[in-house]
C-alpha cells in the first residue's frame, strides 16, 4: 500500500512539472518565469489535459528519478536535447548558479488515501485540494482533481478488489427525520450509557446531516446508522410506542448486514467496528451464536488492522480519539470473551497481539466511574470489567479450549487452584460496597445494570471453574487420593480451595440465581442477562441428580421451586420471547431434579 502511494506521489509530482511547476525555498508552488533561464523550452499552459504534451518531450528512463523532491539535484543541468528526468515531462530548468537543496514537494502526511483515520487531511479532499490550490495561487485544479482521483482510485481497487463487489439491498426505508432524533436520543440514555460505544456528538451528527440516503453514507455509517435504529425500537418507550417494535427493528439489522461485506473487504474504519459491535450485541441478545461468532470475528479483524490493541503511532490522535478508540477495542475485547464462554468457541483475539493496558480511565460515562465509601476518589467498572474478561479468556484457554482436554488431571486442579485465585484477587480489588453478594448494590437503574453483569459473570467464572472438579465427585482429600487420574504433585493442592469445588458451584449458582429479581424488563438487556441464571439453574439441577442423597440437596430443591415459582409469575406480566425461554428452561430442571430425588428414596 505505501509503495502505491508513493508512486503515485511521484507521478502526480512529475505531472506538476510536466504542467511548469516547481517549489521554491518556502514549499510555495509557482510557474516558472523569463528569469529562471527555462531555455528554448516554452512553459506548457495550465488549460493542456495530461495527454496534450509538447513534440519536443522524449520517452526516456526515470532510473535517476529516486526521490520524492521537485528541486534539481546539485550539479550540472543537462541541455534540453538530453533526458528529462521522467517521461514525458520536459526540462522546465536552466543553468542555476548555486546548487539548492531538495525540499520536500508538498508538506502533507505521508497517507494520501484518507482511509485510516489518521487524524490529517487527504490530499484528494476538498480540505486538501483547497490547499494545493492556495499553493499554486488560486489557479484551476479541475485537471488535477481529475488527475489524483483516478490515481488513487486506480490504487484503491488494487488493493481492495472486492470492496462493493455486491450492491446493498434496503429492507426497510429509514423513519423520518423527527422520529429519528427521538430514536437516537432513547438509545444514547438507555443503550449508549452501558454500552459507551459511541461519543454523544458524533452519533447526534451523524443523523442530523441532510441526506440519510444509503448512496451518500459510507458502508461504516449505513451500518452504525441501521444498527443503532435496530436497538433503538427494541427499547421500551422507544418514542414510537411504548412496546418494542420487532419486526422494525430485524427490517432495520437486515439493512446494517447488508454492508458488512463492504465493511470485511473493504479498508478498515472505525465507524463500521461500531457497526459490527452494535450488531453483535443484538445477535447475543437473540442467543444467535453463529452470527455472534462471524460478525466478532470480522469486529476483531478490523480492529488488528486499525492498531487498536497496540500502543504504536498513537501520538497523531487527540486525547479525545485515543479514549474512543480506547474504549472501543475493549468493548470488542469483552464482547470477544463473552462470546467464547456463552457458546463455548475459541476467543477471536489473541492476548499475545495486545499490547495496550487495561484502561485506567471510566469512558466518557458517569455510570462507570462510581463513587466509594472505603476509598479516595471514584471505582473504574469498566476497568474493572476488561479485567475480568481477561480471567475469563484464561479460564477457557486453560480448562475448555482443544489444548486442555488432554491435560493430565493434576494439571487441571492446579489451574483450577491459580485461576480461582486469580478471580478471588480481582473480587478483592473491588470496594467493599461493590463486591459481590454486598448487602449494599444497586443504588440507581444504571448502576444496577453495570454491576449486576459484573455480579453475574463473577458467578459464572466460579462455575466454570470449579466444575471439572465436582463433576468428579471430588469433596475432600480422600476422594482426591482415590481418584484413578490424580498423581501426587506439590502444585495440585497449593489452593485447598479445590477440594471445596462442590459446594463452591453450587452456592454461586444460589448467588447468581438470586440475583433474577434484579433482571432488566427491556428486551436486549433481558436477553443478555438471562443466559446467567440458565447456566446456574442448570448446574443446581445437575448437582441434585448427581448427588440426590445430599441432605443439602433438599435446600437447592426448594431453591428451584421459589425460582420456577417467581419466573412464572414475572412471565404472566410481559410479553418478552426471553423470559418465556428462561420460564421453561427452569421447569425443565426442576423437573429433572425431583425426579432424581423421587427415585433415591
């Protein structure tokens, strides 16, 4: 890609001379004068298009031609019967006095294509042209444009050969403008402040332009501007109606997938990572895993290429881009996680590529930064949050991925024993008040939603760890000894947590179902947070038939009743397809674990 631009820079410079331009002391372009000794070679007119050239101009090698500077080098100048420097551009300079020294033609970034955000100007801009055309004092540039446009775009296609090579349907026309705003507001206060994606500015321009036509928007901006729509019907109240409005919202999504072929083979944009966020975040939603798995594939493609993850030339952003794009690679990060651990696939982004620390900051959302009792200053949940993302990579690398499966037994308790201390370590870290299981949580709606996530997963981590073990049926040391896989290793037993795996699962499944009563009533949060209380109803269940002779086993029974008995009532009041999954997923194990108890007696 930069050895394409570079050559083109080089043609369009030679063209710039081609046409009697040079640069001066001061980078100032000018045409050349009667005073600058041209010699018997008449300037070319500024109105002769690239192919009009002067018989006098020679087909000649440019193997001299190795530099990106306009001004001769030092030394003798060649009469006008020799060979111009490149082809087809005549020997506009006379005999100099003192040799000059070689200035750069234009001082412009290097990247001239204005596909990566770069935070400068493209050369084929309106910005950019209008620069070239202050240089050249105003004169006309239709030639020019003409010229870099189909150079570029020459270049692009090269690079990018099947970027558009399908055209996007439209499934649903875009609401009007009035109802759009209202849309977009809804989703920045109910959606936006969890899931801090977007600046507040950035989104409110970019529905307030004039044409919200698909031919005017990029495929990132069709795909942010559909997706978010989408979302923002799936809200209650959503100033259309105050029921979610399904079918909008699936007609809108089909629109935003129309792009994400543009979005894989085209050039990287940040705009269409978004995009492809907001999607995902609908599709875990709906429990959809392969359509999960694709689009954070393509999220996490994109974002390696952007540089997201790494800490190289990020010295050309401001304060303000660094915190987006900050913000942004690890909302992809623990969208990655979460979509490994929910459907059990290997995580798209690989830790060893990453090279950026945790954030320190909360994104530019109060929710996050959340005030203290017991420390100075505020708690960072989003910081928080990435970290224990991290854990949980960790956990399926090291318990559930394709290279653990083979791994002898003692191997596995001792990294259960370090992963559960790890997890332990980063629950320590959080203030008090916001531990789990704290008496004191969910002081406001939108910090209650934070947390209860973070609540959520922290359970979810403790089963996922500690269920190799009690699946085992491993309660003290003696079952431990007995087992046939275990051989005696000093590191298996350096957290004696393992052996209390059993009764771990089963009360942070009690944990996590207890937390139902907290579940939020709009759609997308439901369908986000139900998979939780699923997994750990089906770990009490299963721990009843696997041990139905417990006499701990009777609690855990009546602990299913009061869940089915509550989901039941909850379901008969809304009308959401997630809680009614959720309802039944409940009876299903409860069903299961009386009958266990039912034949043990």
């Amino acid at each position: 890609m930069i050895n394409h631009l570079e050559g083109s820079l080089e043609r369009m410079e030679s063209r710039l001379q081609g046409l009697g331009f040079t640069v001066g002391e001061n980078d100032t372009i000018i045409g050349p004068s009667a005073s600058e000794g041209v010699g018997d070679i008449s300037p070319l007119r500024l109105s002769l298009s690239p192919t009009d050239r002067s018989p006098q101009v020679e087909d000649v090698d440019d193997t001299d031609w190795g530099n990106i500077y306009t001004s001769p080098p030092p030394g003798p100048i060649r009469s006008s019967a020799s060979r111009s420097p490149s082809p087809h551009m005549p020997n506009l300079f006379g005999q100099s006095s003192q040799p000059q020294a070689a200035v750069p033609c234009f001082n412009v970034p290097r990247y001239l294509g204005g596909i990566l955000n770069s935070g400068c100007f493209s050369m084929i801009s309106q910005e950019g042209l209008e620069w070239i055309a202050q240089k050249t004092g105003g004169e006309s540039m239709d030639h020019l444009t003409r010229l870099v446009l189909a150079e570029e775009r020459d270049g692009f296609i090269a690079d990018y050969p099947l970027h558009c090579i399908s055209p996007r349907r439209v499934f649903c026309p875009l609401p009007p403008q009035e109802h759009i705003i209202r849309l977009v507001e809804r989703y920045l206060e109910d959606f936006n402040v969890t899931f801090p994606l977007f600046r507040r500015s950035d989104l409110l321009l970019l529905f307030e332009r004039a044409h919200l036509d698909m031919r005017f928007q990029s495929p990132g901006q069709w795909a942010i501007m559909n997706a978010v729509l989408a979302v923002a019907y799936m809200l209650p109240d959503n100033g259309a109606s105050k029921q979610p409005d399904h079918q909008k919202s699936w007609l809108l999504l089909k629109n935003a997938l129309e792009a994400v072929n543009e979005l894989y083979l085209g050039p990287p944009d940040l705009r269409g990572l978004q995009g492809l966020l907001v999607m995902v975040v609908l599709f875990m939603a709906a429990s959809a895993a392969r359509p999960c798995s694709f689009l954070i594939s393509v999220a996490i493609h994109i974002s390696d290429q952007l540089g997201l993850g790494t800490t190289e030339d990020i010295s050309i952003f401001t304060e303000e881009e660094k915190q987006e794009r900050q913000t942004v690679f690890w909302l992809a990060y623990c969208l990655d996680r979460e979509i490994s651990f929910r459907f059990g696939e290997p995580p798209v982004q690989n830790d060893e590529a990453i090279s950026a620390a945790l954030p320190l900051d909360a994104p530019n959302c109060l929710v996050y930064s959340m005030p203290t009792n017991d420390r100075a200053g505020t708690f960072s949940a989003f910081a928080s949050a990435c970290k224990l993302a991290q854990i949980r990579g960790e956990i399926y690398q090291r318990l559930y991925s394709a290279s653990a499966t083979d791994r002898p037994f003692h191997q596995i308790l001792a990294s259960v024993g370090e992963l559960d201390r790890k997890l332990q370590a980063w629950k320590d870290s959080l203030p008090s008040e916001f531990q789990p299981e704290s008496p004191t949580l969910f002081h406001s709606p939108p910090v209650s939603l934070i947390l209860l996530h973070m609540h959520h997963t922290y359970h979810n981590c403790m089963i996922a760890i500690h269920s190799l073990i009690a699946a085992r049926g491993i309660n003290s040391a003696q079952d431990l000894s007995d087992h046939p896989g275990y051989t005696i290793n000093p590191d298996s037993l350096s957290n004696p947590r393992v052996l209390l795996s059993a009764s771990l699962t089963s009360k942070a499944a009690r944990a996590s179902i207890g937390l139902m009563k907290y579940l939020p009533k709009d759609d997308i949060s439901l369908g986000l947070t139900m998979y939780f209380p699923t997994v750990a109803l089906r770990r009490l269940a299963s721990s009843i038939v696997r041990n139905p002779r417990d006499t701990g086993q009777i609690y855990n029974m009546r602990i299913l009743d009061q869940a089915e008995a509550f989901l039941s009532s909850t379901c008969s009041s809304t009308t959401s397809e997630g809680m009614k999954r959720l309802v039944k997923n409940c009876a299903e194990f409860r069903s299961l674990a009386e009958r266990a108890m039912k034949e043990c007696v």
